[in-house]
C-alpha cells in the first residue's frame, strides 16, 4: 500500500509540472533591426503619423501603443481634429524603445449648428479625413453613441487603411440636424 501512495504522489507531482509547464508566460523577444515608437498622448485618440505616413491612433483602450519601425530620422506628426498638431523629428535606434509623451493643445471648441457624420468600416484603426484633414479612426464615429459633428456644407470624406492606402472617398453634402452615413469596405 505505501509503495502505491509513492507512486501516485511521484506520478502527480509529474503531471503538475508537466501541466504547469503548458501556461508558462510567453516573452515576446523584440526584434533587433528595427526600433519601436511608443505613443503615450493625450488625447489618446490623437492619430500617429509618420513621414506622411498614418500608422494610427495613439493609444488603444487608454493603453500606449507601440509600433515597429526602421531605425534612422524621421518626422512624427500628432493630429487631432480638437487641439493644435504637434511635428518633431525624432531619431529611432534598432533594437530600442522611443517613448514620446505629449498632450496636445485645445482648440477653441466648435460651435452649432451641427451636421451629423458617421463612419462604417471593416477595420476599427481605419484613418478617416474631412477635407484632406485627419479627424480620427473609424472605431470613434462607428455607434450610436460617437459621431462626427461638422457644419452643414459639402465636404470630401476619405477613409484610409494604416499605411495609406485608401478604402473609399466620396464626396457628402451634410445637413443641419441630419445623420450621413459613409461606408468603406475592402471586400
């Protein structure tokens, strides 16, 4: 009998390690050629550009984002439709962490009357511009809850993936008190 409860207590204490072994936590190594900007803005749906490129919003869910990027200068560009664009050269470095933290300037706010735009897309990180300038992500106009107030008028809207390349462009007459939906889909 004692030799039995020996085995069982060996054979556990096997499988316990065996199974705890499965949930180690996974470290994710960087990578050595590239550098990473970290964004830590406010606000934290200012859109990230870098050398004209969109990349995306600053932060996801509040948290800081990180991106990958070629070592060497380039130029960042902070945008957000409610405060004033912040620009800086900044110098990535392989194998290495920029953080750049700002928060960025207010705007006087806009007054009404208002027209009412809301954005549909395949992608929540999808860039989207009023008249060639960048008003946020497609995940902030998407609900019914978040929307894009503009003045009645006639305005070119352009939704664009990370990178550039654009979805969809179409041109909107917006009416006061009225809700104008513009879809974008690459499918």
């Amino acid at each position: 009998m004692k030799t039995q409860h020996t085995f069982s207590y060996a054979c556990t204490g096997f499988l316990l390690s065996l199974f705890a072994g499965c949930f180690q936590p996974a470290v994710a190594k960087e990578k050595t050629d590239v550098g990473y900007l970290v964004t830590d803005v406010k606000p934290t749906r200012t859109g990230v550009f870098l050398d004209g490129k969109y990349l995306g919003p600053a932060a996801s869910f509040r948290f800081a984002r990180k991106y990958e990027l070629a070592p060497g200068e380039h130029q960042l560009l902070l945008t957000d439709p409610r405060c004033e664009d912040y620009t800086v050269s900044i110098q990535i470095q392989a194998g290495k962490r920029l953080k750049v933290e700002r928060a960025l300037t207010a705007l006087p706010e806009a007054r009404p009357p208002f027209a009412i735009l809301k954005i549909k897309s395949d992608s929540k990180f999808d860039g989207v511009w009023v008249n060639n300038k960048f008003m946020g992500h497609a995940d902030e106009f998407d609900n019914p809850y978040q929307q894009l107030l503009l003045a009645p008028g006639e305005y070119t809207v352009r939704i664009a993936a990370a990178g550039g390349q654009t979805k969809h462009e179409e041109k909107v007459t917006l009416t006061t008190d009225k809700e104008t939906l513009v879809m974008a889909s690459q499918k």
